[in-house]
C-alpha cells in the first residue's frame, strides 16, 4: 500500500500536501494519514450532508481503527490530526477510560432559588453525545474482557450508526428516569496488537463498522523511522507549495461550500440555519440529500465492478476464512459510496461519477486485502496450535513441486520465488499479501536466496 501512488494522490495537491505534512510529524504512516484526511473531511462536512440509499441513508463519516505496535506514531499523529480539526472549526475529544456517564450523559436535579430540588432534571452530555472527532488512544482498552468493556463497545457501535437515523442515540435507564443522546462522533481508535484477536473479530461489532488498518513493524522498519528522526534534528523541513495554514483554509473552505449548497437549495440564509434546532435541522439536511449530489449513469456499474472484485477475492479463500472475512464487505460496500462522495467533494463535483468510484475502490480494496492478511495470520482456524511449523511445511511442499533452474557459478536446484510463493497461495487458500510476508519473516529458515536476471531465486538450505 503506497499513498502516493493512489490515483486520488497523483490528482489532489491538497492530498498529497497533506500526506507530506502528517508524514513529518507520524512517519511511515501513509495510510493511517490518508484515512485521516477523510476522517476529519468526513466530520467537517456532515451537518449538511447525507447519503441516500434505498429507503434509508448513510453520512460522511469516517471511523478508524489502526493496530500498530507500540512506539510506532499511532499517538503522535493526533497531535496533527487535532491540529487540523481545531482549525477547520472541528471539535474534538480524547478518551481514555470513562463510565456509562461519562460516554453517554447524566442527569442532575434542577434546585429552586433556596436550594431544593424543583423535581426537574437537567441532561449532563457524555463524551459520545453531540458531533466531535473522538481519539481512543491505546483502544484496548475497550477490548478487555469485562462487563464494562462489553457495554462500552456496544455505545460505540451505536454511535457508528448513521446520524439522523434514530438509531444512533445513546440510551441508559437509570432509577426513575432515562438519559438519551444522539451521537454524531467521528471516531480514530489506535491500539497495540491485541491478543485473542479471533475472540474479537467475531464477537465485537465495532470490527464491522470501522476502516480498519493493521501493519507489522520489522526492526529494519523501526530503525528506518530512528534514522530518519535523527536526521530532524536542526534541520528544518522542507518547505513545499501547500504549508499547514492551506490545509486548515481547504477543509473551512470545504465546509462552507457544501453548506452554501445545502443553503441554497434550501432558499434559507445562514442566520436561519443557525438558529435553527438540531432536529429541524436534520429534517431539512434529509429532506434534500437527494438533490445535494447526483450520480451519472456509470457510478452503478462502477459500484458493481468494485463489489465483484472484492467477492472474487473471497471465492479464492478458505472457506473458513472466507467466512469470517465475508462478514466485513457490507462496511466496504458502505465506505465505497461514502468515499466516493468524498472524491467528488474533492473536485468540488456535484455529480458523483465513475471515476470517483474507482479511486475509492483503489484505496478500499487495498484496505480490504490488508485485512485479509491480518486475519489470515492472526486467527487460528480450527484451533490450531502448530501453525509455524504447519507455515513452513507447507513452504517446503510449495518449493518441492516447482521447477528446478541452475544459475551460472551457483549451481542448479533454484526455483523462482514467484513460482513457489504461487503454488503456496494454491496450496494454503491465502492471500498474496500473506503468503509474501510469511516468505520474508520465515522463509530465511529454510531458503537461500539469489537475484538473476531480474529474477529472485531460493534454494532450500544444505541443497548445494
């Protein structure tokens, strides 16, 4: 996954300066940086927007969850990330353990002049109440066992759902009365890898409402990132076309343009608007989201070309693991037609095309084969206790069944690495990206490696 080469990357200035300037302050974090521009896009945009679809809608927003092991600037790219925010009038929050209060509201007695209670009650928001853009730093918290824990990732997957949909507000039943609060939070989850990682993929929801984003950190990596920060020093950065004041004008410009749209189409000035309630509000946004941005006659077809692409890869699978994954694609499905607005937002289109599609197939699908590759790795199938040894059996029998070639002063034996690491994707169900990454962490094990004519070939060690 390379940012850069994304073809919204190549196509958005605005894009690419935003990577470059995230980058120097979380590095080698790309992905997680693009995924940013869209989560605080998604929440700057969205009291004006919504997505139809059928008889109902979805909303901008983008929720995150990035695992990460620890000291590798998940924590860091906030300090950024909430820069942006603050600027492009976005409010923000951090959590890092709270109560049912303190996530969903409290109620507290109105008392009269003299100090006694009037038998009325007054709503104290929580955390989760209201729009903001949340960080839950170190997420696993929310992902410990405990009762606690359980009804917390059950606020949090309410609060995914869309905005205006009634199915986003927060309900807690407390002794005589309820507190309710509608949610509109945007949500950047970072954690360490966890462990029990099949426990939660299959029993927590939230997995199946978020983008989520998984990478490993070799020590070559790491070094990378500590030789790169060593060179920071009295150094200061390059200076580029975009600096951090153009980014904060793009998302207020941003959101003053898809709100004059909405205003306009509306016939009501903004002074209206503002004093307006939230629930007028929300019925005027729905009342004309179908008008706000249409689709050409090409984005269904785009749509469907995309969806066809990601169930091919399910179909290659095992069947266990196709299982499990399947169980991801409708928030795939979701995230197509989210960012594919946000494309079209980009270009400051009001007709959503084809092409928007695609660029937002290009990031989603790459996300998706991400994940694949995580659980692949991550969850054992049927309980199995030998899986490294089972890895690199399966390696060898992958090596054993592909065509021998001598290179000239090595001898013969060698078989191309793309040849074997085919057949082990044949032989074991997985994924590209996996099998390449269990070849480069384990196949020193085994084999011996050589480049030749642009080719790069194993032998199995003690062959020659």
């Amino acid at each position: 996954m390379e940012p850069k080469n994304y073809t919204a990357v190549q196509k958005h200035d605005i894009l690419n300066a935003y990577l470059h300037h995230f980058s120097l302050t979380s590095m080698k974090n790309e992905v997680p940086g693009l995924l940013s521009f869209f989560f605080v896009q998604g929440q700057a945009i969205l009291p004006y927007i919504r997505i139809p679809t059928g008889d109902t809608h979805l909303d901008p927003r983008v929720h995150v969850f990035w695992i990460q092991p620890s000291r590798t600037g998940k924590s860091i790219a906030w300090n950024f990330i909430s820069d942006i925010c603050e600027h492009a009038e976005v409010p923000i929050e951090l959590f890092a353990s709270g109560t049912d209060a303190g996530l969903i509201g409290s109620t507290e007695a109105v008392m009269d002049g003299d100090g006694k209670p009037t038998g009325e009650y007054e709503t104290i928001d929580g955390l989760l109440a209201g729009r903001k853009a949340i960080n839950f730093d170190e997420g696993s918290i929310i992902l410990n066992p405990g009762k606690h824990s359980q009804e917390t990732v059950l606020y949090l997957q309410t609060a995914c759902n869309p905005v205006g949909s009634g199915n986003n507000t927060l309900v807690k039943h407390m002794k005589g009365n309820k507190v309710e609060a509608e949610s509109s939070v945007s949500m950047w989850i970072t954690t360490y890898p966890p462990k029990g990682v099949k426990e939660y993929v299959l029993t927590k929801g939230i997995f199946q409402r978020v983008l989520l984003y998984w990478k490993h950190w070799d020590m070559d990596e790491r070094q990378g990132v500590s030789m790169k920060r060593l060179s920071t020093f009295y150094r200061k950065p390059v200076t580029t076309e975009y600096s951090r004041e153009d980014l904060y004008e793009y998302f207020r410009e941003t959101q003053k343009w898809v709100r004059d749209k909405l205003l306009n189409l509306a016939e009501i000035r903004f002074s209206v608007w503002d004093e307006m309630h939230k629930d007028e509000k929300e019925e005027l946004v729905q009342s004309h989201m179908w008008d706000m941005f249409t689709a050409d006659e090409n984005y269904e077809i785009a749509l469907h070309q995309a969806s066809e692409e990601v169930y091919d890869l399910l179909r290659d699978m095992d069947p266990s693991m196709s299982e499990i994954v399947a169980s991801f694609t409708p928030a795939i499905e979701n995230y197509l037609g989210i960012f594919s607005l946000h494309m079209a937002v980009l270009e400051r289109s009001e007709v959503i095309q084809a092409h928007h599609v695609d660029m937002a197939h290009e990031i989603l699908l790459d996300l998706f084969i991400n994940l694949i590759s995580w659980l692949e790795d991550s969850v054992e199938i049927g309980g199995n206790k030998n899986k490294e040894q089972k890895l690199l059996n399966d390696m060898v029998s992958a090596y054993n069944v592909c065509q021998q070639y001598e290179i000239e002063g090595m001898g013969d034996g060698w078989r191309r690495k793309q040849n074997v690491v085919a057949a082990y994707m044949t032989a074991t169900g997985l994924s590209k990206s996996s099998a390449e990454r269990h070849f480069k962490d384990f196949g020193s094990k085994l084999f011996s490696g050589k480049k030749s004519g642009g080719r790069i070939y194993l032998r199995r060690k003690g062959d020659a």
